[in-house]
C-alpha cells in the first residue's frame, strides 16, 4: 500500500478565519482504493477540513493535491470535476426536484448538448437528454431509489434521503468521496444498511472514501485507517485498534464511548 | 415517455394558440376589435415577456433582481434610435434592443451576482435607477421629454415575440441547463459541490431574461409614439416581479397567467382613476393571504389537465376575457 502513490496528498493544510485557526498543519494521504475515517470531537474542524477539500475555502497554508495534481485556488465545481465529490452534514439536496433530476443535476457536467441545442430543441438536446435519463434511472436502481424516482427529493424519508444524497454525489463520477456523517440521525438498522452500501459502492466504483462519523461501530467497523483531529490539529492516526488504544484520543474524544 | 406525452401536449398548444392568432388577427383587421381592445392585447403580450424573462431569473434561478425595466429601457431605447435616428428596418431594431439589453445584462450580472438575496436585490435596484438616470440626461434620445417613436407594433409582431420568448424558456428550463438553473436556487453550495458552474448558469440566466426583457422594450416603444425615462422607473420593475410572485415563483405558466390577469384588471381599472391603485392593492393583498404561493405554486398548467401544455391555456385565458 505504501509502494503507490497517493490519491490525495494534504501536506501541512490550514486556514485562518481572522484571528481563529480553525485547521493547522495537517498532513493527510490517501491511497487508492481505502476506506478512511476522520474523527474528532465536536467543533474539532472535521468539516472544515472536507471544505478545504472541495475549495469551498481556500487554504491560507498549505497544499492539496489529487494525483500529484495541485488544487489549489481551483473553484469547487472544478474540483468535483477532477473527481472529488462530497455528501454534506446537513443533508444538501435539491429538495424541490424530483429524486431522479437530483441524480441528473450531478451528470450536468458529463452532459455534451449545449444551451443552444437545448433552446432550439436540436436532435443533440433529445440524445443527451434520453442519455442522462438512462444513466440515471440505472444508479437509482443500484441505490434501490427507482420506484421514488418521480417524488420530489424532500418527501423521501429521511434514511433514503440519505441514500439518494450519496447516489447523486456518486454519479459525479468521483475518484475520492467524501461523506461528511453518512450515518447521523440514522437507527441501528438504517446504520448497517448504509455499512453494506459503502462497502459496495467501494467495490463497485472503484473508489477511495473518506469518511467522517460519530457512529463509532462504523467507523471501526469498516475502516482500515483513521485519523483523529482534534483543535484543528491532527492528534493520531493509525489503524481502529491503535486508534482505540491511543490516550491522546481516549483523552480527547473517546473516553467512555469505546472503552 | 415523459418527453413523448409533453411533446403532444406541446404541439397541441401551438396549434391552439395559431387558432387564437389567426381569430384575433381577423377580428384585428375586419374592425371588431376597437382600438382600446387591440391595445390592451399589445399590452398582456408585452407583459407575457417581461413576466416570463424574469420568472427565468427569479422563479427558476433563484436570484431576486429587482431592476427589471432598466432592461426594459435599453431594449426600449436602443431599438427606437435604430428605427428612428438610423432609419434600419423593425426587425433589426427588436433584435438590436434583445441584444443590447443581454449585452447590458451580462455587464451587470456578472459583478452583481456574487452577491446574494437582499443584495443582489438592492444591486439590480441600483441598476435601473441608473439605466433611466442616464436616458434622463442623454440629449441624444430627448432627455426628459423623451423620444417619438413611430407606431410599428403590430398583432403579429407581438404574437410571434410573445410565442417565441415562452418557448425558448421553457425548452430552455426542461433541459439539464435549467436543471442546472433550478439546482442554483435551491441549494447553491450543494449545486457547486456536484460539478454546477454555478456563476455561469446564473449569468446565462440573467443574460437571456435580459434579452427578452429588451424584445419587449423595442415592442413597447414602438406601440406608444413616445417613451420617456419615467415610463421606467423602479415602480414599472415592481410591476414585472409581481406578475412572477402572484402568478407563483417556479412557474412559467402562473407568471403568464398573472400577466395576463393584471394587465386585464389594470385596464379595466382605468375608469376609476382615484381608486384605481387601491383596489389593485386589495387585489394583491387579498391573493397573498388566500394564495401565498401564487396562482399556480410551482406547478404548471400541464400537470393540471394531462395534456394541456402552458400556451393553450393562457391563450384560453386572454381569449375569453379580452375579446
């Protein structure tokens, strides 16, 4: 695993809002393939950190780099693009669309038919249109979405919304996906479902996750690696059984809920 | 098999609305209609345009721009000193207004649609006061006392304008680009993250609302001998918004309602000038405590009656009450 070279490579990332370090100096690598987890207690910059990711803010230090390329200063819709693609906390979805469109907002970019071709109804709009529309009623399969494909998205329940929010951030097509607490709100059933669909979706997509949970089963349940931020700053990182033996994290974060 | 069924209903509502063309132009041309009547049709065409551009921009986009007429007034403007000071041809002069206006539409969207809701508002605000400001002191186009325009809109003129400003947006919006557009209002950090140019889409927006708008300016300047910097005033930019707003944010075929439905109340309402505003106000008032989504929500009149597509029924709508 060391041997090749790192999808995503974080070196000495930070951001300042004014006076306020929110994250500083942290060093992450993620190789192809893995299943990462970041945890942290709360406020510990978690998300902070998957913003920096996506450039929704902008590093004050520090680079970030997708396949040895810099992504640094690049817009977020241009970093998706590249192949990094995220879930939000609170769910982020285009709750007046219907569950199908939201999957298609995320083709947007693969689309080939332009505004005019769209305007004047050219055969380029109707190809690409019934294209987008198969592809995306084929990931609602794979997500077990299809039969809700016509309701609008904020009438799912909350579990498929979920689901729905990670199907439309993979069918951007992402190398590296981000799922910022796939699992809060969910019951223990709902949970193990969304265990199973991560670990397929892995397989079946080729991907690299990184994943940031306080469902502590899932996250030692299901990632080979993780790191701990705490204070903006990175305190541990290691496998779930080092991690879970760690004092610095017992001390900051994990303390009763895992020993 | 969602396109195929619309795509019927689509074409079942361009023949209607032929019919409803071809019965107005004969009642047009045989003097049935008088010249009041005829007018007040000008005016719920011109209208359409002004709505449905700017339901592209607030309804499907998301971003509340209030400075509608300033667009209004370029397309007004530049197409009356086409026809009259360079003596070109109508048609050139509606398309140069078109133009001029989107081309002032993307030199204002651009820096302005970084900002968001209350400011986005107050900058698009700003812009119309300016755009009629400087029409106030340009002698070139008469100042104050504004410009003579010849009388050259005509029934066809404002059909074919009309026909065409609905169905570019509306093939523009049931497309992945109004998608796109659509994804911008609701969630505009979601719509980023999944790949959106986010800027692009709502200047593309802007641009196209903007042209439209500037279709109808060169259309109303030519309908009523004279335009005057008043006649675009920030009152006129409320005007258009609330033809979206009442005829309900999202929807293409409320906005044309509403047009429809106020113009017609408007001008029936000038025979009582002293109460004119005050129950024009009431009418307002009374939709938005009954009705506070609009007319029609976000729906459209095709997910009422199956197959009846937007056109149809507006032209219904006007057909009725007008003639």
């Amino acid at each position: 695993m060391e041997a090749t070279i790192p999808l995503l490579k974080v070196d000495s990332v930070g951001i300042r809002f004014g006076g306020l370090k929110a994250v500083s100096d942290v060093n992450v690598e993620l190789f192809p393939g893995e299943l990462v987890g970041l945890i942290g207690p709360n406020g510990a910059g978690k998300t902070t950190f998957f913003n920096l990711l996506t450039g929704v803010y902008v590093p004050t230090e520090g680079t970030i780099a997708l396949n040895g390329e810099n992504l640094k200063k690049q817009p977020p819709y241009k970093i998706t693009r590249k192949g990094i693609s995220r879930t939000f906390q609170n769910i982020r979805l285009f709750s007046e669309l219907s569950v199908i469109d939201n999957v298609k907002v995320a083709y947007h970019s693969l689309a080939k038919h332009a505004i005019v071709s769209s305007i004047f109804r050219l055969s380029g709009h109707f190809s690409g249109e019934k294209d987008m529309d198969e592809k995306a009623l084929e990931f609602l399969r794979i997500f077990n979405l299809d039969h809700f494909k016509d309701e609008k998205a904020k009438n799912l329940p909350y579990g498929q919304q979920r689901r729905l929010e990670i199907a439309r951030a993979l069918a951007a097509n992402p190398k590296l996906l981000l799922l910022d607490e796939p699992a809060a709100g969910m019951n223990p059933h709902e949970t193990k479902e969304l265990m199973n669909l991560i670990a397929f979706i892995r397989k079946e997509f080729n991907l690299t996750v990184l994943l940031i949970e306080h469902d502590m089963s899932l996250v030692m349940g299901v990632c080979e690696r993780i790191y701990v931020l705490d204070h903006g700053q990175l305190i541990a990182h290691g496998k779930p059984g080092e991690i879970r033996n760690d004092p610095k994290v017992i001390e900051a974060y994990l303390g009763e809920e895992v020993l | 098999m969602t396109t195929l069924k619309n795509s019927k209903g689509f074409w079942l509502s361009i023949v209607l609305a032929l019919i409803f063309f071809g019965i107005m132009q004969f009642s047009i041309s045989s003097g049935m209609l008088n010249p009041f009547y005829i007018n007040t049709l000008m005016f719920i065409g011109i209208n359409i345009m002004l709505a449905t551009s700017l339901h592209l921009i607030i309804g499907i986009t998301g971003q509340f721009s209030i400075g509608h007429a300033g667009f209004l007034a370029v397309g007004a403007y530049a197409s009356a000193v086409m026809t009259m000071k360079l003596e070109l041809p109508f048609i050139i002069a509606i398309l140069a207004g078109g133009i001029i206006a989107a081309a002032a539409g993307m030199v204002i969207g651009i820096p302005s649609l970084r900002l968001k809701g209350d400011y986005l508002a107050i900058a698009t605000l700003g812009f119309g006061e300016i755009v009629r400001i400087v029409l106030l002191n340009i002698e070139y186009v008469g100042g104050a006392s504004g410009m003579q325009v010849s009388h050259l809109t005509t029934w066809p003129w404002v059909f074919a304008c009309v026909m065409i400003t609905v169905i570019v947006i509306r093939n523009f919006t049931n497309s992945t680009h109004g998608r796109a557009c659509i994804s911008v209002r609701e969630d505009e950090t979601a719509a980023d993250a999944m790949g959106i140019n986010t800027t692009y889409y709502k200047v593309a927006a802007f641009v196209i609302g903007a042209f439209f708008a500037g279709v109808a300016g060169s259309l109303y300047a030519h309908n009523f001998y004279i335009i005057q910097p008043s006649n675009f005033g920030f009152l006129k930019s409320f005007d258009i918004l609330i033809f979206v707003v009442l005829g309900g944010l999202g929807s293409l075929s409320g906005s044309v309602l509403a047009a429809i439905l106020l113009t017609i109340v408007t001008t029936f309402l000038q025979d009582y000038p002293e109460t004119r505003m005050i129950i024009y106000s009431l009418v307002l008032i009374l939709m938005m405590i009954f009705r506070p989504q609009g007319l029609m929500g976000t729906r459209e009149i095709s997910t009422l009656f199956t197959h009846k597509k937007t056109k149809g029924g507006k032209k219904d709508g006007s057909h009725n009450t007008v003639a």
